[in-house]
C-alpha cells in the first residue's frame, strides 16, 4: 500500500499509457476487449447447450459470470511475463521502482475487467431476466482479494521471466491446461467427490466459484470460503514480493 501511494502518479501513467497503446487508431476501441469473452461465452453456450447438453440454468450468463474474472487473471499473468522484460531499456536507463510494471499490468486489466462487468452485466441481467441482490456487498471484497492474489503470483511470474524467457510460452500452455481445471464451464457441484476435491486445489477454483455465489446463486460465500482465498492472498502476495525483492537488483544486466 506505501508503494502504491508514493508512486500513485506513476502507476496511474503508466495504466493509462497501456489503455491508450492498446486502442490507438481504433474505431471501436474497448468494444475489441469485449470481443474475446463474448466470443468464448458463444461457442461454449452452443457446444454445451445444444451438443453436451449442460443442465445449468441460463448457461450462457453462468459462462460470463466465470469467463470475465478467468480472463482478468490469465491476461495478467500473461502480460506479467514481459512487465519487467518489456521494459528494461527503461529499467536500465532511469532509476524506477520495478515493483510498479507488475503492478501496473495487473491494474490495467483489472480496469478492463471493470468495464467489461459495467457493459456486459447490465445487459446478461436484462436478457436473462437476472436481478440482482444485496449480495452483491461480497463483490468487492473478493474482487479485492483475487486482484492481490494476482499480483503476488505477477510478481513471482515477472521474476522467472527475467532469468528464464521460456517461461513466457509455459503460462500460456499453462493457462490453458488451468482452464479446464477451473469450474467455469461446469458446476463444480456436479463434479464427482473425489475429483470434486482435485478441482477445489487448484486456488482460481475457489476465486471462481466465489463469483459464481455472487453473481450467479446470488448468495454471499461462506466465511470460511473467504478465510481460505485471504490464507491464499497473503500467502502468494508474501512468497511474491519476497521472490521479486531478492532478485530486483539482477534485473538491469539481465534485461
């Protein structure tokens, strides 16, 4: 929280710089953003709709429940491989704090993350016929939670890219090994015991399905559901900034 404070106006430039790089000189701008999930909540709505035959309820609104926080997560982390990488002529030149490019990545995909809830919600509540309760005080908190969680994973993921560039092409094979381990094209109910428990080790299982509570049961998790992700958060917010803090003095003559 110091750091985010002190460098407050640096951090914000460069969240600022990211949105405007990546929609320059395009007409539709941050509708491309909404292009990806829309996308993905499409083709799985159809295959699981009309050719596997899911049972879940407005399927494709429980999709979009869990693609939006999926997405925030697998595009920060994958954009944190090059945070430190991707900058270091700058890292080199000028004395900065290297803790705010992870920071800064990961922002900047929360912000669209935000957006994308603010336009896609609304709409998914209206077709779907969803209102929308009072349970929607949880949504901060965890969203809270599974921001720092990502961050401190950025953190550790930035570091390893430094020193090793294959890491890169890991997350994104990983990730997509991760989705299918994530309950967000199925019920995590509907999983036999056994496997049910293999599924709910993976941390972004519970993140996931804290979302789902929300937004989709509308029912607030329970408070040993929060107990555990707040165990997870400071666990990879600790291990994070300790690994990225050991070994940020390397960064200039390894990038």
């Amino acid at each position: 929280m110091i750091l985010v404070f002190r460098y407050r106006e640096l951090i914000r430039n460069l969240v600022l710089k990211d949105l405007k790089l990546k929609y320059r000189d395009s007409a539709l701008g941050f509708l491309w953003s909404l292009a990806n999930p829309l996308l993905l909540i499409l083709v799985y709505a159809i295959v699981f709709t009309h050719m596997l035959r899911s049972e879940i309820k407005n399927f494709p609104y429980f999709l979009l429940v869990g693609i939006l926080p999926w997405n925030f997560f697998s595009q920060s982390l994958m954009m944190c491989t090059g945070s430190i990488v991707d900058n270091g002529g700058l890292i080199r030149k000028v004395w900065l704090p290297a803790e705010v490019f992870p920071l800064s990545t990961v922002l900047f995909n929360l912000v669209q993350f935000l957006l994308a809830l603010v336009v896609l919600m609304p709409i998914a509540a209206i077709i779907f016929g969803i209102s929308f309760s009072w349970t929607l005080i949880a949504f901060l908190p965890l969203l809270f939670l599974h921001a720092v969680f990502t961050l401190g994973l950025g953190y550790i993921i930035s570091t390893l890219t430094v020193f090793y560039r294959d890491v890169r092409h890991f997350i994104e094979i990983f990730m997509m090994l991760l989705f299918w381990l994530t309950p967000i094209v199925y019920d995590i109910q509907s999983i036999p015991g056994s496997m049910r428990r293999f599924i709910l080790a993976n941390p972004l299982s519970l993140f996931i399905s804290g979302y789902q509570e929300i937004f989709y049961y509308q029912r607030i998790p329970a408070s040993f559901h929060f107990l555990v992700l707040t165990l997870l958060t400071l666990t990879a917010l600790g291990l994070g900034y300790w690994c990225f803090s050991s070994y940020k003095a390397r960064f200039p003559e390894e990038v």
